[in-house]
C-alpha cells in the first residue's frame, strides 16, 4: 500500500489494540485512563451505543450498515 492507493480511511480501536491506544493517546482521541471499550464479557454492546445496547456486536452489523446507507455515510459494503 502507498500513499497513492487505498481509501484514506483508517479506524482505531483503542480498547482492543496497544497500537490504536498509543496513537489515541498521542492525538487525544481518548483519555489515558478511559479506553473506549463499547463491549460487555458477552460480546453485546453497552449503554455506550445506545441504539444496540444489548445486542451482539456481529448481529448488529446488518442493521448499523442499513442505518448508515440512509444516513448517506456508507461508501462500500464488501
């Protein structure tokens, strides 16, 4: 991949990943001691992503991708 290639969209996770922390961190995306982790021990989101609290993060992928269609932000569904 070069700087001529790909989307330019890049996501982070920093509750899951050292890297994706570290660079949080450094462009105060989050606080040092308040990861986002949206997720319950089970898998389903918390009170954090309101509108799928309690549903399995992979059930919920069809209905985020319909949301985001109408919202117009969903550039390519692969």
């Amino acid at each position: 991949m070069t700087d001529k290639t790909g989307t330019g969209v890049v996501h982070c996770a920093p509750g899951f990943g050292e890297e994706d922390y570290q660079l949080c961190l450094k462009y105060k995306v989050i606080n040092i001691d308040n990861p986002p982790v949206p997720l319950d021990d089970n898998g389903n989101f918390t009170e954090v992503v309101a509108d799928y609290k309690g549903v399995y993060v992979k059930t919920a992928d069809k209905e985020i991708r319909k949301e985001l269609t109408k919202r117009g932000r969903l550039i390519k569904d692969t």
